[in-house]
C-alpha cells in the first residue's frame, strides 16, 4: 500500500461522480452489536438526493448481507454489494454466487460459539455465507480470536480471512470490495462516471485501489498510515457533512 500523501478533505461531488459508501464505521457509528446501529434520518435523505444528482449512481459497499443493508436504509434501496462483494445487485440483476452454506462453514460456527463461550464478550455473527468474530466487547481476547481464525481457515476451502476493526472474517474467496466496484463500473448508471469510494476499515483497501483504477478516489474516515486512498476525512460526522454538502 501506498501510504498517505494528503489529510485533506476531499473535494464536494459532482454530477459525472459514482459515489460507493462503506456502512460501519463511515456512515453509522460502530456499536456492540452489529444490530443496534441506526443510520440517521437525515443522512439517509442527504444519500437520497445524491441518488438524484447522480442519476442513481449511488451503492452501498459493505460487510453486511444485502438484506440488513436494506432493513437499515429502508425505505430507500440502493444499488449494493454485500458480504464483502460476495452478494452484488444492481436495480433488479442479482449476482449469481452462490448464497449456500457449506456444511464446514456451520460446524465453524458451532466451533465459533464454543469459543465465544471461553472468552465472555466475543460475538460470532452468523452472516449466512459469511461468519464474523468480533471482539469489540473483549479487547483482551484479540489474539485468541485471531489464532482461532488463522487455525480454522486451514479446514475451510474457498473461504479466506478478512480482517477489520475489531473483527476477522471468514468470506468466500474472490469477493472483495474492490471487485464489487469494477463489476458495477462496468454496468449502468456507473459505466463511464468518476468512481468514489468512502470507508474507513482495512475491508476498505481493495475499494480505494479499485476506484482509483477507474479514474476516481477513495477517500480513508479516520487516520491510518498506510492507505490507498487519496483524501481523508476525521469520522463519521465529517461524512455526514461532507454528503450534506455536496448534496446542496
């Protein structure tokens, strides 16, 4: 990774701009359980007017599956990719992965829960094709999760490990953040726009690099070194107002 020439807040969107938005940690505040975040009113009307600006040009990028990211912007649906990339939609095309459980992955989840049972505060979500361990609410069980993950991924063919903010995930392998936005960019109403992509995690890296790739930038909420990105912006109140603007 390149490491960060500018802080500066990046410049207000324009109308030839694809805006793709990270979820945790850029638009909502994280929380102890993935379920309790809400996402402002106003926010959501603030991306609801970009989404008119930019002939609908707007798409969710997350972790979450396609389904919490609905129920969290209802009544507003947007173009999205969930589970890392693994689940991708646009108006009505669905990605054709497969969304099957392997039969690995639920003995991983019961193997999972044991774990969370010795370390008090470890959550295990139960993502569908994706299984997530966080230990936001057992800082002190960190390494214990982590060497739990990097154990377990040698038994979980097509899975790869993808680490966050305070998590480790088991996604399917070849789904990213970043490949998730090239799909789209390849589709309407993103072909041909200026790709920008907004998200503070490392889960975020692959998004900046791809954005950049197609003519764009990514923009790093939060202060970290090393980084793709070309702007940065403080938290996610500077988000918000960042989006308010442009959407003014």
């Amino acid at each position: 990774m390149a490491t960060v020439s500018t802080s500066s807040p990046p410049p207000l969107l324009d109308a030839d701009c694809a805006l793709f938005l990270d979820v945790d940690g850029t638009l909502v505040e994280f929380a102890d359980h993935p379920a309790e975040v809400r996402l402002a009113p106003a926010v959501r009307d603030d991306i609801e007017r970009l989404t008119d600006m930019l002939h609908g040009a707007v798409a969710l990028v997350s972790g979450r599956p396609l389904a919490q990211l609905d129920a969290l912007f209802d009544p507003l649906q947007l173009p999205a990719a969930g589970l890392h990339g693994h689940q991708l939609r646009n108006g009505d095309l669905l990605s054709a992965n497969s969304d099957q459980v392997p039969e690995r992955l639920h003995a991983l989840h019961q193997r999972s829960m044991q774990l969370a049972h010795a370390h008090p505060g470890v959550l295990v979500e139960n993502k569908g094709s994706a299984l997530a361990l966080h230990w936001r609410g057992a800082v002190h069980s960190a390494d214990a999760v982590t060497a739990f993950a990097h154990a377990q991924i040698q038994a979980l063919p097509g899975y790869r490990l993808q680490p966050g903010n305070h998590v480790v995930e088991f996604v399917p392998a070849g789904s990213d953040k970043g490949s998730a936005l090239s799909a789209l960019m390849r589709q309407p109403p993103f072909a041909g726009r200026r790709p920008v992509f907004a998200g503070d995690d490392l889960t975020d890296e692959s998004g900046f690099a791809a954005a950049t790739h197609h003519g764009g930038w990514g923009v790093l909420v939060g202060a970290r070194a090393d980084t793709q990105a070309r702007y940065r912006l403080a938290d996610v109140d500077a988000v918000h107002a960042w989006l308010l603007a442009s959407a003014r």
